[in-house]
C-alpha cells in the first residue's frame, strides 16, 4: 500500500520510523508549518532524512490546491498520528481505503484535545486508545481497534502516555494497517450516548482548592503534570507543583499549610491526608526542587498556600 502519514512531534516520528522499519511504502509525510526560530519538527527531520517529501500546508480548509497537491501522492491510506489541524472530507476521504487515526482515549468518551489529562482529574481508573476513521465531526467516526489500560493512583499525565499510551498508540496504529491491507478493518459507529467531550486543559481549570478531599486534590496535580501544571499560590504569586506524592492519613495543620520543607521537598496539609511536592515552578520560571524554591524564597512550615 501507498501511505501517506500526517502528524508531528515524536509520536508521528515513531510512527514513521515503525512503518519504514517494517518495509512499508511510505510515500509522503504532512506535518504543521514550521514555528518561527523553533525547533524542526522531529517527524519533518526523520522524513528528510529518508528522502521522503515533506508538505506543511497551514490549513486544509477551503484549500483545493492542498488537496490537489494530496491527490499527486495516489495513497492507499493515510496515517493521522497525532494531529492538531482540521482536515476535511475532501482530504480524508483521497486515499484508496481512507483514513485513520489515532486518539489516546477509549471514545466516544474523552472526545477533544486534552484527553488524557481529564480522565486522570476525574478520578477514573480505566483509559486506553482509539484507532479510528476520523470524519468531519471532532473525534466522532466510527472505531477501527480499542485498547483499554489502567490508570494507577500513581500515574501522573506523563507516565500514563509516555509509559503506556504513547507506546501502545505506535503498534496499535502498526496493528491497523494490517487489518486495512487484509480488508478485515471494522468501522464500530461510536455510542453517541456514551460521548463526553472536554476542551483543552488549561491554567484555569487546574488552581487547587485545599478545602476539597485529598483525592480529589491529587488526582488534579497528577493529570496536570507536567501541562498545564497544577498551582497554588504562595504570597499571591502562583507556584506550580510538580513530583508530587500523595500521602493518606491523618494529618496536622489546616489545608494548605505547608507542615514540612526539607530536602524531600515541600509538605502540605490536605483533607485527609497531605501533598509532598518533590518541585515546584514559580509561574514565568523553570522547575526547581522544592527545597530550594523554600529556601530561597523563606517558604517556611506554618505558611498557608493559596490563601488569599
């Protein structure tokens, strides 16, 4: 077959190294324009290198000259691996045998951008990935493979895609392109009864309130971690907590008082139990450890975070 792949960033890179390792006829790679004085895209890198061409149009809507410059590629199948553009049905339906794409949620549920981060805010305890045939509705055609994974009371928003999902995604799109090749690919309509969407997870919806339950407070710091990063504020200046561990039981001090600073970090009173911060980031900053932040900043036991 002749694929195109569409995405960005390390996840489309390894998609394209996958499918190339494997003797796949790979025959053109999309990815998003190139930021002004940014880093080369890893996936455009990865294509030039193996002589592929690149084509980084800034939109496909109302376009025809881009999806004439689609069609030249005759593909089979085009590959969506993680991508951030609207493409039309005049793109998605070019190739011979469609378009899929993966989403690291089991859909319908978790439809939109920051799909990972709320089922770990929400205190759920099952995720996984889709593999489907997008349309023009936002992560709503129908399911081509699902694969379900746990999600740990310890997992934060980079150790569930990073360790699980990311990975996963590569051979479960690898896995996709052989049921398309065999004719054996279902299209599953998505229950639209099931469906949730949430729009990006941004600062806004990540600001602790001390009052609520240590759960609830953990798994917010754990699915913003480490974007957008969940904060408090200390002296009226947001602070990012980062490495954190939840720590059950009964506790001393009121929520939001820091009851410990040493070198593991910083202690914070919780209902229920307490938050150990291992680093923070000073809003505009970098990540430093805890301890250093307290040191340099006179965070000391007693202070109350987020208080107004």
């Amino acid at each position: 077959m002749r694929i195109v792949v569409h995405g960005q960033q390390a996840f489309g890179k390894s998609v394209l190294d996958a499918l190339l390792e494997r003797g796949e006829n790979v025959v053109g790679v999309y990815c998003g324009p190139d930021p002004a004085g940014g880093r080369v895209d890893p996936l455009k890198e990865a294509a030039l290198a193996r002589g592929l061409p690149v084509h980084q149009p800034r939109s496909f809507r109302n376009k025809p000259e881009v999806w004439e410059e689609f069609a030249r590629l005759k593909a089979d199948l085009c590959v969506m691996a993680y991508v951030t553009l609207i493409v039309p049905e005049e793109v998605l339906n070019q190739p011979a045998r469609g378009t899929i794409q993966y989403h690291p949620s089991l859909l319908p549920r978790h439809r939109g951008p920051s799909s990972i981060n709320w089922p770990i805010i929400m205190g759920e305890t099952r995720t996984g990935l889709s593999i489907f045939w997008p349309d023009q509705g936002l992560d709503t055609g129908p399911i081509l493979l699902q694969k379900e994974v746990e999600i740990r009371d310890s997992d934060t928003l980079g150790s569930l895609y990073f360790d699980r999902l990311y990975p996963m995604g590569v051979a479960a799109l690898l896995e996709a392109v052989d049921l398309v090749r065999d004719g054996k690919a279902p299209k599953i309509a998505q229950d639209e009864s099931q469906a949730t969407y949430e729009g990006w997870c941004k600062k806004e919806h990540v600001q602790i309130d001390w009052q609520k339950p240590l759960q609830t407070v953990w798994n917010l710091i754990r699915g913003a971690d480490p974007q957008p990063g969940a904060w408090t504020t200390y002296e009226g200046t947001p602070l990012l907590l980062h490495d954190a561990k939840k720590l059950a039981g009964a506790t001393h001090g009121r929520p939001g008082e820091v009851v410990a600073v040493d070198d593991t970090g910083l202690t914070i009173a919780a209902d229920g139990g307490q938050i150990q911060a291992t680093r923070v980031r000073p809003e505009g900053g970098q990540k430093v450890a805890a301890a250093a932040f307290a040191k340099n900043a006179g965070l000391r036991p007693g202070v109350r975070l987020g208080a107004a």
